[in-house]
C-alpha cells in the first residue's frame, strides 16, 4: 500500500526547484519541480553517493555535481558514465495543494 509523504506546500516549491524529504526507511529523496511537473528520485548518485539535489537540472535531467554523470527525471536511468546503474524514482503528486512523494519506489530501484 502506498503512503504519501508531505514535503511542502505547492506554492513554496517554485520551478526549477528541489526539496530533500526522507523516508521512514531512512533514504533521502529529492522532489524536483520543472516547469508545472515534479519528479522524484533517490537523492543519491549510483556512482559514489553523492546528493543529485545540489546537482544542475536541465530540462528532464540533473547532473551529479560530484563528476557530472546525468540522469533522468522521469526513469532515473544513467545517462553518461561514470555512472551506469538508474537511480530509484518515486511517485509524485499534488494533494491538497501539497506536493506529496510516495515512500516507495516505482523504478529504478537498487
């Protein structure tokens, strides 16, 4: 059964945005907003574990600010080495005018 984690009000997370929420089960997640859409992966590159919320997005992807590998928001696959295996991707939605994230992954998952 899914359960649905508040991470902020729907105003306080403006385009081009990130939030970090963590899970019960201690992994942290970041909840990305581009444009009017938001996304969620594992808040941790598969390479050397390095936070993807203090990387740059680019439309659909963000880049490891550790050693620049990309990856996407909508599967968290690895786009360009060094890394090679997806990060876990968590469903996201808008309750009640708060964005919410699932607390557990929909793909990706390591």
């Amino acid at each position: 059964m899914e359960i649905w984690i508040d991470v902020c009000p729907m105003g306080e997370l403006l385009p081009g945005g990130v939030r970090v929420v963590e899970l019960e089960d201690g992994r942290a997640v970041a909840v990305f907003r581009v444009g009017n859409n938001y996304h969620a992966l594992e808040d941790r590159c598969s390479h050397e574990d390095e936070n993807l919320s203090w990387g740059v997005v680019h439309g659909c992807e963000v880049t490891c600010p550790r050693h620049g590998a990309r990856f996407s928001l909508l599967t968290g696959e690895a786009l360009s080495p060094p890394a090679y295996e997806p990060v876990a991707v968590f469903p996201v939605r808008v309750h009640e005018g708060s964005v919410q994230v699932a607390n557990a992954p929909a793909t990706g998952a390591r």
